[in-house]
C-alpha cells in the first residue's frame, strides 16, 4: 500500500511537472513585450508600474492582515488555546494558496459559465499571465490581480475560526477550508465580482467584500456555533482573554492591512484608492469611538478589547461601501456599525450560540449593515463606476443591495450547514471532552504555546 501510495504521488508530481512546462512555454509566448502593451479581445492595454506597485504593496498588507488574525483571535483564548487558534488561521494562507492556484481562481473568476461560476480553462493559472487582463484590471499584471484576490479568499474562511475556538478538530477543519473556499467562496465571488455573475449584473455593489468575504463568514461562523455546540464550561466557567496586549497588537495589524484591503480594491494609484483609503480610517476610528461609547454607559467602564474590537466592526461595516461613499458617509457608516457590532455580541447569550470570538456579532452583523450602507450612501461623484444611493436619489440600489444581501446569507448558511453536517458523520467535528479540557495545543499539536519554569 505505501509503495502504490508513492507511486501515485511521483506521478501527481510528474503530471504537474509536466503541465507547469507547457504553461511556462506558454506564459513565456503571451510575455514579449508585456510592459509595453498586450492585446486582449480588441482591446489595448498597458502595465502601469504605478499601479502595480501600489497592487503588490495591497497584496502584501492584505496577506498580513491573515496573521493579524491570529493574534486578534489569539490572545482572545485561553492559554492552553493560543498555538491552535494561530495555527487555524496561519495554515489557512499555505491551503488556500494551493488551492487558489490550482482550480480556485478559475472558479471565481474564470471565464463564465451561466453566470453562476466560472469555467476551468484556467485551471493551473492557464492563460493567466503577466499581460493584464482587460475585464479585471487593464493596467496591471493579471497576475498581479489574481495575487490580490487571493489574499482575500485566504483570510475569509480563517474569520469563521472565531466561532468555533477551542473545540474544532484540526484535521476537519483542514477538509472544511477545502470544501468551504471551493463550494461558498469561489461561487459566491464569482457571482458578485466575477465578469458575467449574476449578482454583479444585477448592478449590486461590493466594493472590497462585505458580501463576499464578511457576510459569508459572518453567516457560516452562526452555522458553526449551532451544530458544534457550546464549549465546555461556557455560561458558569470564567473565560477571559489570556493575552490582550498580543488582540490589541492583532487588531492594529487588521487595521493597517485593511487600506490595502479596501484602498486597493480600486486596482489602482490614483483618486479613487485615495478616497477608499480616507474613508476606512475614518469609519475605523469612528466605529471605535462608539463602541467605546455604548460599552462605557452599558458596562460601566470602557475596554481595550471593545476599542479594538470597535474598529474592526467599523472596517468591516465600510469595506463594501468605501470605494463608493465620501468621508462623511463612513463617518455615519462607522458610528452606526460600531453601536450595531456591539449590539449584536450582546444577544448571543440570550439567542444560546457560543460564538467564542464575536465573528458573528462583528463580521455576521457589521457586513450586513454595510451591505444595507452602500444602498443608502453610495455617490456616483465618488465613483462614477458606482450608482446612487437613496440619499442620493437611486432608491432602486437599496433594494438590489438588500437582495444581494438576503441571497448572501441564505446561500452561505445552506452549503455550511451542509458541508459541516456531512464533516460530523465523516470525521467529527468537535474534540473529546478529555482534549478539549487539556486544550488544543497539547492534544491537537503536541505543542505548548509557553514554556513555564519549575519552582
């Protein structure tokens, strides 16, 4: 069995060896000349290095934001927790990699079939090479574009980990981001980003993915609090946070990471980045402030955890609106979702999900709002490529918006709810009550995330 196991893999590898020749013979064809113009279906289009550079530097803070993730989510657990929490975000970004070069980016954006999914002709990176691609992104490296995609659809299945903290198995959880980012992200961004998706023709708007990224995992975190069940103690065991300073250095790597984020969901330098970028630092800080605000007359005294915390609520709540709206709008959007982020964490204890990180309250709920925001905010004299608001005279947008949004969450909790009941008579997906008191890191890695002396 092992010799026919290595067998099978020498010739996987080979196979891809082979594929990878003929596709650099290829990419080194479509190459000649490529900084100085390409053509695509008639049209001319030229690599501005302007513009690539500020894509590869959105590229590199949005892959940052991913192990900003970890130590947000991190020092939010317990101690016996931290090394398996990081873990689940950090192996997101090797396992998506791969599977985004592979078949993913094919399926999100490839070219359409029916507007429900993109088709595998690039498969491999086929034909995606460093001529720019004419319907995503005329002036820089297509290349450069699917890098840049890629960052997002790596981080959105490691938000849902904040749902199920401290209980998941680790070897499901592998086969869950799998199956998760290839049946609910690739389709689900396809519709809304990819040339031909249905959604996208609908004429709703998701500047950097509320819809796509926050709503999805927001909606698919609730779904996995219900079917695993609560952790042991949860309700009558003290479970505080064991390292607030590495969440708040965390949410400070979310932060700036997220101007990549948004301000580069504009594809490139210039006016429109500038405007993403203003608004999401103001939406941030605004979000901030009112989360601080409603924890201080509720509580009693304002936390560095609901300061941080606030501002991600805020980045998440302006992160489909901010390539559309102006400073004042992502004032409003960040005060509003910073009071409705906290809102929602609240009634988690009454509705009976543990939800041990707050995706839900902050991604679920704030991506959300956004989604609802860009229909009332949106300004065709931010973005012309947008389309008005209902405070700017377009009612219709704030009904595509609500439609996109009910389409968003029904979709994401059915495949989840699928997926992960599927995954529960397969694999399990909860720990043994024995592991899960020993903690993750002990009993899923074998590891400890601190070394302690002996008196």
């Amino acid at each position: 069995m092992k010799k026919s196991l290595i067998i099978g893999t020498i010739s996987v590898l080979l196979s891809l060896s082979a594929a990878a020749c003929a596709q650099s013979a290829n990419l080194q064809a479509s190459h000649e000349n490529v900084e100085q113009a390409s053509t695509r279906v008639g049209q001319v289009t030229t690599v501005n290095t302007g513009d690539t550079t500020w894509m590869l530097i959105s590229t590199a803070l949005v892959m940052l934001m991913t192990p900003g993730l970890a130590l947000f989510y991190g020092g939010m657990v317990r101690r016996k927790n931290v090394l398996g929490t990081i873990m689940q975000s950090f192996i997101a970004i090797g396992l998506i990699t791969v599977q985004w070069v592979l078949f993913g980016y094919s399926l999100a954006f490839g070219p359409d079939v029916g507007h429900v999914i993109g088709s595998l002709k690039w498969v491999g990176l086929n034909d995606v090479g460093l001529a720019p691609n004419p319907t995503y992104a005329p002036k820089i490296p297509h290349e450069a574009f699917m890098l840049f995609q890629m960052m997002f659809a790596i981080i959105t299945p490691a938000l849902i980990t904040g749902a199920f903290a401290e209980r998941f198995k680790f070897k499901t959880y592998v086969v869950f981001l799998l199956l998760w980012a290839t049946i609910v992200y690739d389709p689900l961004a396809h519709w809304v980003w990819g040339a031909g998706g249905w959604i996208r023709n609908l004429g709703a708007l998701d500047f950097a993915g509320g819809l796509v990224v926050h709503v999805s995992s927001g909606v698919s975190a609730l779904v996995a609090a219900m079917l695993i069940g609560k952790r042991r103690g949860y309700g009558y065991e003290p479970m505080p946070p064991h390292n607030l300073t590495m969440t708040l250095t965390g949410a400070a790597l979310l932060w700036f990471g997220w101007f990549g984020f948004n301000a580069g969901s504009a594809l490139g330098a210039g006016g429109l980045a500038t405007s993403a970028f203003l608004a999401t630092q103001v939406a941030a800080s605004s979000a901030a402030l009112s989360w601080m605000v409603a924890e201080w007359f509720t509580r009693g005294k304002p936390t560095v955890l609901g300061a941080a915390s606030g501002a991600v609520a805020g980045l998440v709540a302006i992160t489909p609106a901010s390539g559309f709206v102006g400073p004042m709008a992502a004032l409003i959007i960040g005060l509003i979702g910073g009071a409705v982020c906290f809102m929602g964490i609240r009634i988690k204890g009454k509705l009976g999900y543990d939800d041990s990180l707050d995706t839900v309250g902050v991604h679920g709920v704030g991506g959300a709002w956004g989604a609802i925001a860009t229909g009332l905010f949106a300004s065709t004299l931010v973005n012309p490529a947008g389309a008005n608001g209902l405070f700017s005279g377009g009612a219709s947008l704030l009904g595509i918006q609500a439609l996109a949004l009910v389409v968003a969450v029904v979709y994401a909790f059915g495949m989840t709810f699928i997926i992960l009941k599927v995954l529960d008579k397969v694999m399990g997906l909860r720990v043994s009550p024995e592991d899960e008191i020993d903690g993750l890191d002990l009993a899923q890695h074998g590891e400890s995330g601190y070394v302690f002396e002996e008196m």
